[in-house]
C-alpha cells in the first residue's frame, strides 16, 4: 500500500476516535473533573472559614481569660478588704471587750476596797469601844493605858 493511503486512513481512524471520545467520554470527564475542583474549591473554601473561626475563637478565648484574671482579681481584692474589715472588727471588739473588762475590775475593786474601808472602820470602832472600856473599867495610869494601847494596837495588827 501506498504511505499516503495509509495516512489518511490513519488521519480518519484519528478524527473518528477523536469524535467518539468528544461525543461519549470527554462529558463525564469534563464532569469528573469539574466535581473535583469544585470539591477542592469547597474544601479550601472550608479550610479558610475554619481557619477565620480558629483566629475568632483565640480571640474570643484570650478576652474570657482576660475577664476572667480580671474578675479573680476583684474577687482576691474584695476578699483582702473583708479580711480586713473582719481583722479591724475583731480588733474594735476585743479593745472595747479589754476596756470593759478593765473597767469593770476597776469597779470591783473599788468596791472591794470600800467594803474594806467600811469593815476596817468598824473594826477599829468596836476596838476603840473595846480600848475605852477596857480604860475606863481601870484607873487612869500612865502604865496601864501603856499596856492597854499595846494590847489595841495588836488587836489592830491582827485584824
């Protein structure tokens, strides 16, 4: 056969493959590959809007801890001032507890020390009776008052 035949007919069988591919095959190709980038334009579409979440969230996130440290340091504050307001209660009460209690050792001892004056004046009262009587019963002698004021002031000593 001749080399030019042959080229056509080889050049025909091309342009018939070439048609039957384009009418049958080239459509769900074209398909397949239009649903891939699709699929990839989705799925990096995806990827961008999870990355811009990501980024919101962090930013999100470090606001709630920064209120969070905020608010844990007003609560330590206000937890510092009540500490110290409940120290400077204590402190108040147990100065006006010392001054009351003071104050009434001072009022017992007073009177502790007036009932003493008192029994101490009778005392020496019915002593000084007991002295006149006990001079009186007697003659009036230098020696025996003597004797007699000794006698009074142990009685005296002696309570």
């Amino acid at each position: 056969m001749n080399i030019a035949v042959t080229l056509i007919i080889q050049g025909i069988a091309f342009f018939v493959v070439v048609l039957i591919v384009m009418r049958w095959g080239w459509p769900p190709i074209m398909a397949a590959i239009e649903a891939r980038r699709k699929q990839i334009a989705d799925g990096l579409a995806a990827g961008n809007r999870a990355q811009k979440d990501l980024d919101e969230a962090k930013v999100k996130s470090q606001e709630i801890i920064r209120e969070a440290r905020d608010k844990a340091v007003q609560i330590v504050d206000q937890a510092s001032k009540r500490s110290a307001e409940i120290i400077e209660e204590a402190k108040s009460t147990a100065i006006a507890e010392g001054q009351r209690i003071v104050s009434q050792a001072h009022e017992e001892i007073a009177l502790d020390t007036t009932r003493a004056r008192e029994g101490l004046r009778k005392q020496v009262a019915s002593l000084a009776v007991q002295g006149a009587s006990h001079l009186l019963e007697r003659e009036i002698d230098a020696t025996t008052h003597a004797a007699l004021l000794d006698k009074l002031e142990l009685e005296i000593a002696n309570g």
